[in-house]
C-alpha cells in the first residue's frame, strides 16, 4: 500500500447553523476540489463512504483532543481497510478566509496539498467536517480530505 500525507494550516471558518453548514460546506469542499481539478484537466472525485468516515473520525479527534495533525495516518487508513494510494489534506481556521474555495486556493499554494489534490490517480474523496471552538478560537472550521485511488 503506498501512502502519501501532507497538511496545511487554514484561518477559514463563517459562523451558521451546524446542520445547514455542515451539509452546505462539504458539498462546497467537493465542488471546490473537483472544479480545481476540472480547470487542469483531470477527473473529478467522487465522494467515497469509507474515506468519509475515516476523515469524518479524525477531525472529531481533532476537535476533540484541540490539536492539529494527521497522527497515524497509516495506522487510520488501515483500521477503516483502505487501501491503495492514499493521500490527506488538513485544513481549519476560523473568519471570512473559510469558503470552499479559498481553502483549496490554499492547497492549490502549497506543493504538497497540491500534489494530493491534482494527482491523476486519485479518484475517490473522504470530508470529514467539524465545528466549534478550537485552537483558541471560538468558532473553528476544522477540515479532513482524504484522498484515494
């Protein structure tokens, strides 16, 4: 199994109602992904039930345990029985810099998310999307992609 992580640090986040957001963000987040991957030529993800669980798993760690970074990220993958080539993008932050957009921006900025996000064999995406306070701010975003072949 080959494995590929990287992370990048976001101040993103637009205070509404958690269920509203929460669906509206992630659909956002795949949106922004696929149309950055549509603009160089590449297939869009689709949204795949166990990348979504084990993102949606690791930011509720995070979250919970208030910090950020992918931890075992290997260990993850293999106890939710993903396999192939693997990648993680992480993202929070809180303000007016959090739409969908202007954290794949962000990933787009940075080589090593951008690697995740444009690498041609990755097919498959897990969002695991969290709300509240974190990192010292009250209202937090805090964003796991998890890509796959």
């Amino acid at each position: 199994m080959a494995l590929f992580a990287a992370t990048f640090f976001v101040f993103a986040a637009t205070p509404t109602a958690f269920g509203a957001r929460q669906a509206a963000t992630q659909a956002g987040v795949l949106h922004a992904i696929n149309a950055a991957r549509a603009a160089h030529g590449l297939q869009p993800l689709r949204l795949d039930a166990g990348l979504d669980r084990a993102a949606a798993v690791h930011t509720a760690e995070m979250l919970r345990g208030n910090y950020f970074a992918h931890g075992d990220f290997a260990g993850r993958m293999t106890a939710f029985h993903l396999g192939g080539t693997l990648g993680e993008n992480l993202a929070w932050g809180s303000g007016s810099a959090g739409s969908p957009r202007s954290i794949v921006q962000m990933w787009l900025a940075s080589p090593e998310h951008r690697a995740n996000l444009l690498r041609p064999g990755f097919r498959r995406l897990g969002l695991g999307l969290g709300y509240g306070a974190f990192q010292g701010q009250g209202s937090a975003t805090v964003v796991t992609a998890d890509f796959g072949s």
